[in-house]
C-alpha cells in the first residue's frame, strides 16, 4: 500500500485560504474602529503639542499677564509648559488604575465606549480654552486625554486579544500600534503651518481630537461583546455563541467555543484577582516579570531621546530650517511602514525574533549614532549617516517593541489575571513614560551626545532577557502559553494540573472525569 504525500505548495496555500478566511468583515471593523478611537488619540496626543508650543506658551504669558499687570517669568512659563506636557502621563496612570473597576462593571466594548465621553470633553475643553482665555482649560484637557489613553491602551488590547482567533492574534494585535504611529504621524500633518499649526488656528488642533471618539461611539454599538468576557464573566454561553459567529464569520464555533468552556469549567468560582494577588501568585511569576521589563524596555529605549536630537542633526545636515517640518514628516512614514510590516510577519516570524532583534537593532544603531554624533563636525557625510542611524532606530522599535508589549500582556494571562495584568503593565508604561520626560533633559545636559548609550545598554539588556526567558506565543492558545512558563515558574497553576490528570487518565485508558468532579475540585478548593 502507498501512502500518498501532501504537496508543500498545497500545504502553503490552504494555510493562507485559512488565514484569509480569519479575517471577517466584524473582525476588520471591530478593529479598525477600536483603534481609531483608541490608539490613535494616544499617538495623535503624543505629537499635536510639538507644532504650536510657541503659540500656547505665549496664550500662557497673556493670560498671566492680563491677571496679574506683568508678564510670567522664564522659570514659570517653563514650569507651565513642562507641566502641560508630563500631565498627560499622570492622567494616562489614573486612567490605568480605574480600568478594572470600569470593565468589570461594563465590560470591554463598552468601557471602550464611555471612554470616548472622556475624549469628547478634553477636546472641547482644549478647543476652547483660548476663546475662554483661560490656560488650565488646556492643562485639565490634557489630563482628561490621559485618563483616555490610560483606558484605551489597557481596554482595546483586551478587546483585541479576546475577540480573535489565535491564528492571527497577533496580527491583530499590532493594529493597536498601526494606529498610535498613524496618530503620531497625523499630529505632525495638522501642525504644520499651512493647515493647523497657526497662531490662529492651534485650537482646533486639540478640537481634532472630538472626532475619532465620534466615530468610534456611533459605530461600536453595532459590533458585539468580547465572547470570552460574555462566556467566563457574564455566563452567558448563547450571547458568547453569537459573538464567536459574528467575528469569525462561520456558524460552526464549537472548536472556539470549547476552549473557553474548558477554561470556564476549572474558573468557575473563580472571582477576577487583584493587582496584589497577581504579584503574589507563584503561578505567574515570570509572566509578570516579563511584562514588566517589556513595558519598562518600551518607554526607556530612548526612542523619546531621538526626537530630541532630530531637528539640530537635520540642521547639521544643511537642511533649511523651515523645511525640517516637512523632512521630520519622515520619520512619521517610517513608523507607520515599519508597524505595517510587522503586522505582516508577525505570525510568521514570531513575537521572540520581532521583539529581540528589535532591540538588538537599536543597540547597534544607537551605538552608531553616538559615534556619528560625536564626529559630526568632522566631515560633511557625517550628518547623513546621523540621519540614517535615526530612521532605522525608528524601524526597529516599530517593527516589534512598538506594539508586541501590548500583545503579551492579553497574552500571557488567563481571563481572571488580565485586568489585573494590564494595570501593572499600564502602570509601569506611564511611570516609565513620566521618568524619561523627567530625567532625560538631565541626562543630556550631564552626558550630551553620549546619552544614547545609556539606551542601547537598555535595549541590549531587554534583548538579552527575551532570548532567554520568552517563550514562543504564537499561534498557542492562553493554556498552552501558561504551561510554556510553568517549568520556569516551577508551580502549575491548579487548572493545569487537572488537565494534565485528565490526559494522563487518557493515555492510560481512564474515563474522563465528568464536570461532577471538577465542580467537587472546585467546592474543594483546588482553584
């Protein structure tokens, strides 16, 4: 008897038929409107204060001094200035903190709704503070944009990773950093001088802001719950049934269906676990540990540092300063083509290669770029190469550090863990973003040029650690990624001892125990 051989070429191209397939109109949809009123104010407020900061800080010295007789001194207007910009990311913290309280009662489509009323009423408050002559109508705008964001970063990766099927989970995933690189992008767009970056007209800069979170509001009501919140939270199996079908776009959802009874099944009475109790879980250990140098390695990797440095290498290169807006503009594509691409590969190469090589990139670039720096002056190809080593800082953060954290975080953790989770990981994103706002104008006037090895050791230091602790997470379901780390952990979290007595009970020609006998685990204290 001959046994016939499956052809690669077939092999290759059922697999992209099925990934294709994965793809459904209310998957495309659900993401694209999340992101855009999500991620995309995130980024879009990361830059839209960079075009009319001359203007605002004059707006300031108007104010104080139609209130006061006298104009603001240096040290004040600076303080102002240096507190509008850094609120951002206490609003951000505050928004990551109440994230859990607000999608425990809500859920997650629908936190992600009320977030727009936040961005709503700092767009108006911003857009109107010139009008009203009153400068902390721009600031307390800024801090209700960061709660914002703070809810957005940790709402929609959960939306994401939950709605998804594993296969391009991933892909999925990395909308949320198209988007922030598509809102950093059009931040630098609008506030070039021909459309909004105006004396005039820098008001409607932050009104902009007003209509993503439209957008989303009108459209996501259409789009179903999250099934796995709808199934293991609300105990809603006809609901979670439904969303399966809509977002898969296929009537048969019992594989999908399953796997979240399986888990449904040991978590029963299983109630949503604090920040403290993940902390001190044995169980995810390295989890946390892992999510904590990510969050920590993409806010402190000097990516901030090169946008410091960007305008006087340009210069230096003998580019007319009023033309180093529109060459800046650059650096935007740069971001958007590099998210794209590892959008693209993401589930073929993997979250380790993208993540690792990533940061060794920067390593070597930022190495290069101190060098460039240094000797700048020394030859007149010199400031190319500067402005080369920053483009390709640029794509390697973007190719995988720039949105793989926000991946692994939805990953790593089972239903119960992951709002916890997403608080640790939000809250050490925006005290780290705080810290390099902080600390950084120090480092550079101490160190100067040699600042960015300060970075590549953090870079080298994160690629390092993820060569040796990350495991593989693609195309594995949230079971199988937990047992990845229960051998580092060195406890099995007790879900997973079950199944492992199941499958040994048959390997070894034992029934299956009955959902009698998980529940009788359950009474007893085993979860």
């Amino acid at each position: 008897m001959q046994l016939s051989e499956k052809d690669p070429a077939d092999s290759q191209e059922s697999d992209l038929v099925k990934k294709k397939s994965d793809w459904s109109c209310s998957l495309i949809v659900a993401s694209l409107v999340g992101a855009f009123g999500s991620s995309f104010l995130y980024g879009y407020n990361l830059s839209v204060v960079n075009a009319p900061a001359p203007y605002i800080k004059a707006f300031y010295n108007e104010s104080w001094e139609r209130r006061h007789g006298h104009p603001t001194d240096p040290d004040t207007l600076t303080l102002l200035w240096s507190v509008t910009v850094s609120i951002f990311a206490i609003g951000g913290l505050v928004g990551t903190l109440i994230v859990k309280l607000i999608g425990r009662v809500l859920g997650r489509k629908y936190t992600l709704l009320v977030n727009n009323g936040f961005a709503i009423s700092a767009a108006l408050l911003m857009a109107c503070s010139l009008q009203a002559g009153t400068f902390e109508m721009l600031i307390v705008g800024r801090f209700i944009m960061g709660v914002d964001g703070g809810i957005a970063l940790s709402a929609l990766p959960m939306y994401l990773s939950e709605i998804s099927p594993k296969e391009i989970r991933g892909s999925l995933g990395q909308v949320t950093a198209i988007f922030i690189c598509v809102g950093v992008f059009t931040g630098q767009v609008l506030g070039l001088p021909e459309l909004l970056g105006k004396e005039s007209t820098w008001p409607y800069l932050f009104g902009v802001i007003a209509v993503p979170a439209v957008v989303q509001l009108v459209s996501l009501p259409f789009l179903p719950e999250s099934p796995r919140y709808l199934l293991l939270e609300k105990h809603d199996q006809v609901a979670a049934e439904q969303a399966f079908r809509t977002f898969l776009g296929k009537e048969d959802v019992s594989r999908e269906l399953e796997e979240v009874l399986a888990e449904r099944r040991v978590q029963r009475n299983v109630r949503l676990v604090s920040v403290l109790e993940l902390l001190m879980s044995p169980f995810v250990r390295w989890q946390v540990g892992t999510v904590v140098i990510t969050m920590a390695c993409y806010q402190l990797c000097g990516l901030n540092a090169i946008w410091f440095y960007t305008n006087s290498i340009f210069g230096k290169a003998g580019i007319p300063p009023e033309k180093i807006p529109y060459i800046t503009l650059s650096t935007g594509g740069i971001e958007i083509l590099a998210a794209v691409f590892s959008g693209l590969v993401i589930e073929r190469l993997g979250r380790r290669p993208l993540l690792i090589g990533g940061f060794g990139l920067m390593t070597l670039f930022f190495g290069i770029l101190t060098a460039t720096l240094t000797l700048q002056d020394h030859a007149p190809w010199v400031p190319y190469l500067s402005i080369v080593c920053i483009l390709a800082i640029i794509a390697s953060f973007c190719s995988g550090p720039g949105g793989i954290p926000f991946i692994l975080t939805g990953e790593f953790f089972q239903q119960s863990q992951r709002p916890a989770a997403f608080i640790v990981a939000g809250t050490v994103n925006w005290l780290s973003n705080f810290a390099v706002g902080l600390l950084f104008p120090f480092i550079q006037k101490s160190l100067d040029t040699y600042c960015f090895l300060v970075f590549a050791a953090i870079c080298l230091t994160g690629a390092v650690y993820f060569y040796f602790v990350l495991p593989e997470t693609k195309n594995r379901t949230y079971a199988e990624i937990s047992q990845a780390f229960a051998k580092r952990n060195k406890a099995f979290p007790p879900e997973e001892k079950i199944d492992l007595a199941v499958t040994d009970d048959k390997m070894i020609g034992k029934p299956e125990p009955d959902s009698s006998t998980l529940d009788s685990y359950v009474k007893n204290g085993v979860v």
